[in-house]
C-alpha cells in the first residue's frame, strides 16, 4: 500500500455560511474563515474542505453555481479568498474546493445561452429532451428535492433535466465541449494553489443514452442506474485524470451516492487512475417509513456490517474517507450518540474514537469537535434548506402524512440540524455574527461553545485534538489492517488494528447501559493510548460504562 500524505490527513469541513461571519450581515464569509485559521491549526486537522464559495443565487446554498470563478458576492472578492488561501499555507493548512458539475445554476451564462433557442451553441451543453406531450415530461424520473427531474422550458418548448432543483439543470458531459471547460476551470484552480477536490455528486454525470422510465417509489420514478455510474462514468474520470489531477499534488474525494465497495475499487482503487477516495452513504442510509425521512437509529449490528463491509474489502485495494456527519447529515453525537445532557460529551468522545481508529481519512465537519447537536425545531417555518422545505410540503402539506407523524423524522434528519451557526462563545448569537444570523443559532450555545471548550482540558474539542495528534504519532491508526470482534453485540463495537508487530483494541459503548465485556488475553494489563473516562485493564472481565470508548496497545 502506497503511503501518501491524504491518507495521513484529518480534514475538517467548513460550510462557510454557517462557520463565521466577518461583517455583521449574519452571513458567515471567506474573511471569517480567516479569522479562524489559527483555530483550526490548534485542532491539529491538515485539510480544510470548504463547501462551495463560487457566485451563486443561493437556491441551494451554493450548490448551484453560477460563475465558477468568481466568489459568491455574500462571502467576499476573490482577494479575499487568495488571502485566506495564503494564510491557510503559511500554517500548513491545505484547501480542498468543493467541485459541483453534474449541474449549474440556471443563472450559469452557459444555461442563460443554452435555453434561448435550438440552435444556440450552448444547447448541447445541458440535456434537452420532448415531452411526451405538452403536459407529460420526457420520462418519470424524480428530482432529489421533489416534483419531476424535468422541467418545461417555454422559450423552445422543451424540457431540461435537473436531478435536484429546477434551478439546477443537469450538465452534458457527453459533449467534449463541457468537458472541456470543466477541466480548464479545474485546472485554473489549480495553478492557483489549491490542494483538490471533493466533487459534488460525481457517480451522476453520466447518464443512459435512451433514459427509460425508472421504478416508481415514493411519489416519482427512481433515475437510479439511469443516472448513477452511468455508462460513460469511469471514461470521463480516467480523462479527468489524465488532463487535470494527475499533473498537481492534489487529494481528490469524489461524493458518490450509490456507491459498493466493488465500485469504490474502480472510482478510487491505488492504481484505477481516478480518484483517491469516495464518499460512500451506506452508514448513513437507513431509510424508513417516509423514505430518507425517519427518526429510527440504526441497530448497531446492522451499522458495523456496513462498516466492516468497507473496511475489510478496500483494505489494500482503495481507501476509505470515514464521517459520521456533513452538511447534509443531521448531528453525529444526536444521530448516532445521545444528546442527552448527561451523555454528550461521553457519546461524542466515543463517537470520535470509534471513526478516528478505523482505516481512513477521517473527515470532521464543523462543531462536531465540540460536539454540537441537532436543532429543536418548533414549527415548519424553521427550516431554511429547500429538501426540507420541499419535503415537508410534498408530505405533509399534501395530506400524505400527517403533522404528528411526520414531525418527529424530518426534524431528526432535517439538513438544516448541521447548518446552523458555529458555536463560537457564550455571547448573543454565539459569536457567529454582530448581527441576525440567516439560520437561528441553537439555544445550547451557552453550554456548548469553542471557548469554553478550549479552556477545557476534558472538552471534546481536546477529545478530537488528542485524537488528531495520536494520528501524527501512530502509523498503525493510518495503515493497521481492521478486524473486528464481538460482531454480534448489539451494545459494543470493537476491532483491532494490525500494523507489523503492533496490535491495538478499541473498545466502544454505543448505549446507556453498563455492558460487561472479557478482555482479550493479549489486551489484559496493557497500556491505554485514549480513552472517554476511566477504567481498570488490568481485569479480565471489565464492565464498559455508557459511552465509554478506549484503545490498548499491545
Ligand atoms: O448531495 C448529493 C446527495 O447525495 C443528495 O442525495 C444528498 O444526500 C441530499 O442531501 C439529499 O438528502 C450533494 C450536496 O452535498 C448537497 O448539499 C447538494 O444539495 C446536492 O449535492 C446538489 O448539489
Ligand atoms: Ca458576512
């Protein structure tokens, strides 16, 4: 296995909207991130990936993209960005951008160009296609956020495809031109200094030539293997590669809903010529009741299926990225933890402990190294995100599901839970801005902020620092060989890492409950690396307190 220096990084996500606003409009900003640089680099992370910062009409937070390079006017000027880019290299941060081209915005001048007429240049660079009458879109597909994938244009008297919003038109990447300015785009980014990528919906910018109708769940058709790994998918990446990636020292993380290990070995094998590593969404997926909208957690054996799946199959084949949460996941430490008071900062830890050990590039996305957690909301005007907006209207409003059922599972997964407001200290709007924040912030803010958590030795913001630095310390974390133990357990997850003569145990209560636990022989009496509270190891049979998480050395 090649050892390389993405492998050996932590990286921290920044959703720039949220994390700090400079100038007192409640709007984080390009120059708050800057002002925070030396934050990050006492966490110890190496990598900060920001979500997207290009101009945008904001329809879905920057995800849809009209000028990609320019700077979204709300965040700043492209010298602000170059300032922080700088400053970030002088503490030996790097910067991954956020990559969104499976769509632009319809305000993008390519799609402005593209919808005026037939024969436009620009036509072929989205993906036009007849009704099957004037009222019938060209199949059944659904968008992500709701309603058909198609919508009509008057202007040609057809439809564009859009698998999210209506005012993000799906790219052709079947036509070169596209290709092309993609990667010229990528490429001036580059040569600005960046450090990679993470690219937005990736396994989706291929789609099926004839584009059949898809099976029919929830209230639309599924695009699904019309749309994802579609058929020209590892011919464009490889040509990606090629053209771009290949010629910097960049990392690459490519978003891939949908994706099996047997497929992460493609998109992200050592030597497949595409991209370092994926995304993959099966520990995050349970669906329930109402789809992706549910208030159920995992049964723990189900979730380290999945996740021993993943560590055992890429091991020496292709890597992993490791993330409990992101800007589109509701809070780790309420989803997978407790929030409760008395076990937060526990869960949180364990939590930590659990994700940081395994093989991986661990990923952590903002506030969870302090451990915040998911929004109360109160009412369905709360939400900012147009999934929830959408959901709630296509659900509920419509006479499906009722309030009361409902309720409880948007607000348990809602994307808005991740998206408000960095808790930054105990004063009003928790430091996040002088003025109205555009997302309330949570009421928690008081108990739950970096200040007190970095004056805090016991904080979980010290939690996540010891663990980064252990990192730094101990190849075995980056490059021990995963195997797991007491796989039936419903309470403990555990596995051991393997590195030459090296051997470590991690040990990890994902309930409120005492569970007894029989130490391996070969861990009794040995030394402790981390752990959330304390123990004695020198026992064979030792009880596992709630929450409890800690790692032996052999
Ligand atoms: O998300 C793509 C994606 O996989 C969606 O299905 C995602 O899970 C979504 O939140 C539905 O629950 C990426 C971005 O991360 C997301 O923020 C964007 O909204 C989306 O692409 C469109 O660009
Ligand atoms: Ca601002």
């Amino acid at each position: 296995m090649n050892r390389t220096w993405w492998k050996e990084a932590v990286i921290y996500q920044i959703y720039p909207r949220s994390f700090m606003d400079s100038n007192g409009d409640g709007i984080g900003d390009i120059k708050g991130i800057t002002s925070r640089l030396d934050y990050l680099k006492y966490l110890g992370v190496d990598v900060l990936w920001l979500s997207p910062i290009y101009r945008s009409p904001n329809d879905d937070n920057g995800y849809d993209i009209s000028d990609y390079q320019a700077i979204m006017d709300e965040f700043g000027t492209m010298e602000d960005f170059d300032e922080m880019l700088s400053e970030a290299h002088a503490r030996g941060l790097r910067v991954v951008m956020d990559l969104v081209v499976n769509h632009t915005s319809d305000e993008h001048k390519w799609f402005m160009e593209s919808r005026r007429s037939k024969e436009n240049a620009y036509r072929d660079y989205y993906i036009w296609r007849e009704g099957k009458d004037e009222k019938t879109p060209p199949n059944n597909w659904g968008s992500c956020f709701g309603g058909s994938a198609w919508q009509y244009d008057e202007e040609t008297a057809m439809y564009y495809l859009h698998l999210f919003s209506k005012k993000q038109p799906d790219l052709n990447w079947d036509n070169p031109k596209v290709r092309d300015e993609v990667f010229n785009m990528m490429a001036w980014w580059c040569d600005k200094g960046i450090d990679g990528f993470r690219m937005d919906v990736i396994s989706m910018i291929s789609k099926t030539k004839e584009m059949p109708d898809g099976q029919v769940t929830d209230f639309y058709g599924d695009y699904g293997p019309y749309c994802i790994h579609g058929p020209n998918i590892h011919k464009y990446l490889k040509e990606m590669n090629k053209r771009v990636l290949s010629r910097y020292d960049i990392m690459t993380v490519g978003e891939t809903p949908g994706v099996t290990t047997e497929l992460a070995k493609q998109y992200a094998g050592e030597d497949a010529g595409e991209l370092n590593m994926v995304f993959q969404f099966e520990h995050v997926d349970n669906h329930g009741k109402y789809g992706k909208w549910d208030d159920q957690k995992w049964q723990l054996t189900k979730l380290k299926k999945i996740l021993t799946r993943w560590q055992t199959e890429l091991y020496g084949k292709a890597w992993n990225s490791l993330f409990w949460d992101n800007h589109d996941q509701p809070r780790a430490v309420s989803r997978f933890g407790d929030d409760r008071q008395e076990y937060r900062e526990a869960s949180a830890k364990m939590l930590a402990t659990c994700l940081h050990m395994m093989q991986g590039s661990p990923y952590i996305y903002q506030g969870e190294e302090l451990g915040m957690t998911n929004y109360p909301f109160r009412s369905p005007d709360d939400f900012r995100d147009i999934e929830s907006i959408n959901a709630y209207k296509e659900w509920c409003l419509s006479g499906n599901v009722s309030h009361e059922d409902f309720w409880p599972c948007i607000t348990f997964r809602s994307r808005d839970n991740a998206r408000t407001p960095v808790q930054w200290d105990d004063s009003e709007q928790a430091g996040f801005t002088s003025g109205t924040p555009w997302i309330p912030v949570n009421p928690n803010y008081k108990e739950i902020n970096a200040k007190a958590e970095t004056k805090d030795p016991d904080s979980v913001f010290h939690y996540y620092k010891k663990l980064i630095a252990l990192r730094k310390e101990n190849p075995i974390m980056v490059y021990g060989k995963y195997e797991p133990l007491l796989e039936d357990s419903e309470e403990l997850f555990v596995y051991t890492r393997t590195l030459d003569n090296e051997k470590l145990l991690i040990v990890c209560n994902f309930t409120d409950q005492d569970v007894a636990f029989t130490m391996p022989e070969e861990f009794t009496g040995r030394s402790c690396l981390i752990a959330n509270m304390e123990n004695d190891y020198s026992k064979n049979n030792i009880t596992v307190k709630p929450y409890e998480a800690f790692v032996l050395v052999r």
